[in-house]
C-alpha cells in the first residue's frame, strides 16, 4: 500500500518539460586523426565537454583499452599494431556526450572512416526544489526510457518518450518521503543511471 500511495504521488505531478538544454556550441566534438606510420595514429580532440575517458572497443564491445583524461583537449598517441584485422572503434566520452569512431585494422595499416562518426548525446538530470528535470537531445529520432525506483527496488515510474528531437520531462518529488530514489534512463542501447537525494 505504501508503494502505491508513492507511485500515485509521483505520477500525479509529472509534466512535459519543454528543453531547449544548451549542450554545447558545437555539436560533433572537433576530432583529428593522423595516421603517423602504419598502425601508428595520432589522435587530438579538442571536445569542450568537460574530462573524458577513451575507450578502444571490439565490435563485440569488449573495451580493450581505456583512459581518462581532465581537460577540454586531448592528443595522443595509440599504437595498433598488436590488434588483430578486424572492426573496431574509439569512444569518446564526456559529460554531455559521447563521440564514436569507427577503424578497420588490415594487415598493414589503419582506415578510418570519417562519414561514420556518430555523436550520441547522454540524458541530464538535475535536481532542485524537490523536481527531477531531465532532458535529452534526440537528432537521431531515439527514445528514451524513464524509470524511477525507490531505495528497495520498487518501481514508481515508467514512461518512453519518442518522436522528438528534445526529449524532456520534469517529475515532481515534493509530496515523496525522503530517501535515495534512482532514475534508470534507457536510450539507444545505453544505460544512464542517476541518484536523487531528497534531503
């Protein structure tokens, strides 16, 4: 009976929230790759989306390789030589977006291809005033998948929101106890988990 008076509680004060969230000036992430020798590549980023961490994944997915970096800019050096021929791609990822780069290894050298990057815009969640406000930036048509649990894993909201290019809503946690409650997000087969402290 309790979770049910708080999923009442929650759902009743749900609002569409308009966004129009500044993410960044630009966009795709300014990224630069030189081949140097071989397997050898130099890669800059000049990102401006606060400290990164890079990963080097298989097309499985499995992270072969990762850093992280404070700072707005990047270059370093990655020697590929010891990658078997194959798919594989840098991901680059920062407080408001991740950038992926796709590369083939062959035999003897690298090729990336430029028209493949993608850029994916994470969901943000902010809190104040006892209102979740979330928002995400959708120029691929994505949804995105809501849900909010309380501390004992009980679900007290589920919502998908699709067919816009800002996806948003405000949820209203005023008349909810206080405790930690944990926001899942769900967005083109990622995972984005937030906790709300209601103090």
């Amino acid at each position: 009976m309790k979770n049910l008076i708080k999923r009442s509680l929650l759902i009743a004060t749900i609002f569409t929230l308009p966004i129009s969230y500044a993410m960044s000036n630009e966009p795709n992430p300014n990224t630069n790759i030189i081949i140097v020798n071989g397997k050898l590549i130099d890669l800059t980023l000049d990102y401006s989306d606060g400290d990164l961490e890079v990963n080097v994944q298989d097309s499985f997915g499995f992270v072969l390789y990762k850093e992280k970096y404070t700072g707005v800019a990047l270059s370093r050096k990655f020697d590929l030589t010891l990658l078997p021929n194959g798919n594989y791609f840098f991901e680059i990822n920062g407080q408001t977006k991740i950038k992926i780069i796709p590369f083939t290894v062959s035999s003897k050298n690298v090729n990336f291809e430029k028209e493949k990057e993608t850029v994916f815009f994470k969901p943000i969640v902010r809190f104040k005033d006892d209102v979740v406000y979330i928002s995400k930036l959708a120029l691929k048509k994505e949804t995105m998948n809501i849900k909010v649990y309380d501390i004992n894993a009980n679900l007290l909201y589920s919502e998908e929101l699709k067919d816009n290019t800002n996806l948003g809503r405000k949820l209203n946690f005023s008349k909810l106890e206080l405790g930690n409650y944990r926001v899942v997000l769900k967005s083109d087969g990622r995972v984005f988990e937030e906790i709300i402290k209601k103090i």
